[in-house]
C-alpha cells in the first residue's frame, strides 16, 4: 500500500517529467501548470499543491538538468583513463549536446528567472565547482576562472549557432565538435 508522501512524491515527479516533456516539445509557452497537470494525467488543482507557480516548476527542472550535468561532470573528472585535455572536452561536448538536443532546456539553464533571479546560479554551481576543476586540472588553478568563462561563453556562442543552423551555412564551413577541439586544443596549449 502506498502512503501519503509516497504518492504526493509520485505526483511530483510525474508533475516534472511532464513539464520537462513540455518544454523540450513547445519550449516555455507550452509549459502551463494546466497542461502539466493534463499530461500528468492528475487532477486540475495538483500541480498548484505541489508548486507555486510555472517559474518555481521550471526553476526545478533547471536545478535537476544541472545537477545531472554536475553528476557528468565529477564523474569524467574522476576518469583516470582521460588526460585533463580529453575530460574537458568531454564536458564541453556534454554542453553542446545538451543545447542540441534540449535547446529550450539549454536556454531555461542559463536564464535568470524573474521572481528568483539568482535560482539557476545557484542550481549551476556544484557542475561549475566541477568545471572549473577539470579547467584546473589542465591550466593551472590561478588561469582555471578565465578559461573556464572563456570556454563556457564560447560553448554558448558554439550552440547558439549550432541550433539556429548557423554553422552548417557554407561561408562557416565547420562543424561544432571542430570549434570545440580548437578551444580545448587552444587551451590545452597555452602552458
């Protein structure tokens, strides 16, 4: 027999991959609490009891896709097998396929949302701890905080293009992983 908290948990998870479901299918349009609600097959009124409002919905489902990338992270740092070189460009490419794959999941990670604005840096920070140890790893703990901006705002840049289509444009000519093996090649070397 399930209990009380076991079923308003089941609820709530149920509730989020709904949401998530949304979001990657319509972006943040398509996220109400209503539709979440309908394809999470519960009652009208239970995405209202387990949270306040779409922004702390999608607050939460930022937090779980950065913690999923922090998992990520720590567990190709702590990778033997990979040169410092190879584990940041394991994490650099993670970013990249997110973006790709999830571009409105990629976009609600980096915002600022409204009633919270410091949500997702807060959310960010453990996968960021982890980033910038491996950019450590590879340039020296002093340069870690500058290449590591540099790489994260070039990765932005790199998926921003990527999924407007921008880089398959004849005049660029390159693929995204290219761009992403020239930074860590670029970085790897400036030692």
């Amino acid at each position: 027999m399930t209990s009380r908290a076991e079923s308003a948990a089941s609820t709530r998870r149920a509730l989020i991959e709904a949401a998530a479901e949304l979001l990657d299918l319509g972006g943040l349009g398509a996220v109400t609490l209503r539709a979440v609600g309908a394809r999470a097959g519960v009652t009208r009124g239970a995405p209202y009891t387990h949270f306040a409002d779409k922004e702390s919905l999608l607050i939460e489902i930022g937090t779980r896709a950065w913690e999923r990338l922090a998992d990520q992270s720590a567990a190709l740092r702590a990778n033997t097998r990979l040169s410092s070189a190879d584990k940041l460009r394991g994490l650099v490419t993670a970013f990249l396929k997110l973006g790709r794959q999830q571009p409105h999941l990629y976009r609600l990670m980096f915002s600022n949302p409204a009633g919270d604005p410091t949500a997702m840096a807060r959310a960010a920070q453990r996968s960021q701890d982890e980033f910038l140890m491996i950019v450590a790893d590879l340039v020296g703990e002093p340069d870690a905080r500058r290449y590591g901006a540099l790489l994260i705002g070039s990765v932005n840049g790199i998926t921003g293009m990527e999924v407007s289509n921008q880089l398959a444009d004849p005049k660029w000519g390159v693929k995204a992983e290219e761009l992403v093996d020239t930074l860590v090649d670029m970085i790897a070397n400036v030692n």
